[in-house]
C-alpha cells in the first residue's frame, strides 16, 4: 500500500528492495506485486537458484557490495544487471571498463 501511494506521487519512482537473505520464486512474484520494481542483495547470498527466480519475475537484481578480487569472483557466474561498490574506480578496473575521457 505505501509503495502504491508513493507511486501515485511520481510514476518515476522505482522501488528497490535491499536484502541480505534470498528469496523464492513465490516472494519475488509477492514482492513484485507489491510494487517492488527492483531487487539488491548482498552478494553472499546470491545463487544461481535466486537468480532463476528473479529471472522467472521478469525483474532486475542487483549486487553489494563488492569491494575486493575475491568478492568479485564469488559473483562471476550470476551476472547480475548491476554491482554497487564503496569503490567505483577500483570496480571499473577490476572490470576492464576503460575511463570515459
């Protein structure tokens, strides 16, 4: 209710959910219902599994956050749509993102 009455505000609002736990197919599709547009988990907890629901939702997710090598390799094989960083310059290289000039 409050997602929609924020919604009614601005149609540009979009909703992110922050999660450090994962989700099933069932909540996401909940989530989803409830006027959450987008999904953001600590990366600990994202699996192959939980990308497979999101995927099955239709949503985007996103991931935090990755701040080493290791943390970055943890995640290599669930290409999320987007990784949140305390270090963005370090992420565009650790990424081979060339500086935009």
């Amino acid at each position: 209710v409050v997602l929609s009455m924020f919604k009614s505000i601005d149609k540009h609002i979009c909703t992110v959910l922050n999660s450090d736990r994962p989700f099933s197919s069932g909540e996401i599709a909940e989530l989803k219902n409830s006027g959450v547009d987008e999904l953001s988990f600590y990366f600990p907890v994202v699996t192959e599994k939980l990308t497979q629901a999101v995927s099955e939702n239709n949503m985007e997710y996103y991931v935090f956050t990755i701040n080493t090598t290791k943390d970055l390799a943890m995640i290599s094989n669930v290409s999320p749509n987007g990784i949140m960083s305390d270090n963005p310059q370090w992420l565009k290289r650790a990424l081979g993102k060339n500086e935009e000039k």
